[in-house]
C-alpha cells in the first residue's frame, strides 16, 4: 500500500486499516483478493452518479 511518506508491505493473513481521509494507493504485482468494510452510506461511485450507481443498498 502506498502513502504520500511510505510504503507497506501486507503479506498473506495480514491486515492493514487505514483511517478515514487517508490517501492511498493499493498496488500489487499479482492477483489478490480483498475484503473492504465500509458504512452502509459510503458510496461506491464517489460523488460521481451514473448507471453503475446503486440507490438499493443492501445489508450483509
């Protein structure tokens, strides 16, 4: 994960929280899977609406 100052390495099983504002960038030299957890009102478009945009959100 890459930081405006630094650079952290995640390796298999870890986790990596970064806090709400932060920038980042994920970057990765293979396939990976991620998990995101978010607030039900983030949305996934941004401030940006368009068709791919979803007003039903759903809870797990």
């Amino acid at each position: 994960m890459d930081f405006r100052d630094r650079t952290e390495e995640i390796n298999p099983g870890e986790i990596i929280i970064v806090p709400k504002g932060v920038e980042h960038k994920p970057r990765t030299k293979g396939e990976v899977q991620v998990m995101l957890f978010e607030p039900m009102s983030t949305l996934h478009t941004g401030n940006v609406e368009s068709d791919r945009t979803k007003t039903n959100l759903e809870y797990i």
